[in-house]
C-alpha cells in the first residue's frame, strides 16, 4: 500500500487537476437539503460558513477525506437540467453496495427516480433526486466497469 500511495503521489505531481475537491449546489433551503444529505444519503456535516452579519452563507458534507458536496443559501430561480442542457448535468456518489444503498435510500423515504440498472460502462446505478430536483446518480463501480478498469490502468495494478 506504501509504495501504491507513493506512485500515485508522482503520477498527481505537478497536475493542475489532482482530485476533485467539492461540488456546489446551490439550495432554496439549506437546512431541508442539509437533512437529506445527511438523513437520506448518510453524509457528515463537516462544518458551516457565515457572513460578517453571522447569517449562514455555506454548509460543507464531507463525502470522503478532500471531497465535499458545498451546500450554498439564497437560490432563488431553479435551473431545470434538461436532456439537451449544456453545463452540469447531475451528481454521481459512489458506493461499494448498490443493493444497501438503494435499500437505505428508500427506507428514508428518499425518492427513487430510476431502479437499479447496469450502465452502458457495465457499471450499476440507481437515481434519486435532492429537495430541489437536483439529479443524482448513486453507482456501484464493479471490477468489469470500464472505470474501474480505467481506475486499475491509472494506478498501473493491471487490466
């Protein structure tokens, strides 16, 4: 494991992109989105930001160590993600048991937008959706999908 974390080290050295550090969302209402990221999709509040008033402007989750989901106040126009949008089209959050994840996700009361299914890259993946319609892809990355595949070739560990 040391020297995979070594190679890896040198493989990021000097990339602009080394991760991928947050995405943003911007909510109608914070605390609401907050309490489906956390209650339905198991997230951790990582911390708050406020404005000099002490108004609350920003809400971290933490998803994984040095990724994080920023929740943003004060949305007040809902940008509809259409099949032909250009930008941002949803989130995906990994899992390592599709099955769990659906089940949890539904047990929640979280809604369910597509059952499981196998993608086109033979990943699995089921849909949900957060409080303000923000699509999201829940995916499970077996060893056959082609990103794991693509995972193992960046990490030099095989085919």
């Amino acid at each position: 494991m040391k020297n995979e974390n070594a190679d890896l080290k040198k493989r990021l050295e000097g990339k602009i992109a080394a991760g991928l550090s947050h995405i943003a969302v911007r909510t109608s209402d914070i605390e609401k989105s907050v309490r489906f990221y956390t209650e339905v999709l198991g997230m951790e509040e990582a911390f708050r930001l406020h404005r000099d008033d002490g108004s609350l402007t920003t809400v971290y989750l933490i998803i994984a160590p040095g990724q994080y989901l920023e929740l943003f106040t004060g949305g007040k126009q809902k940008t509809e993600i259409l099949p032909d949008s250009i930008g941002m089209c949803h989130i995906c959050l990994m899992t390592e048991d599709i099955d769990r994840s659906y089940q949890a996700v539904a047990a929640k009361g979280g809604p369910i937008d597509r059952e499981i299914r196998r993608g086109y890259s033979r990943c699995i993946m089921f849909w949900t959706h957060d409080p303000d319609g923000t699509p999201i892809e829940i995916m499970q990355m077996p060893p056959e999908s082609m990103q794991a595949q693509a995972d193992r070739r960046f990490l030099g560990t095989g085919e």
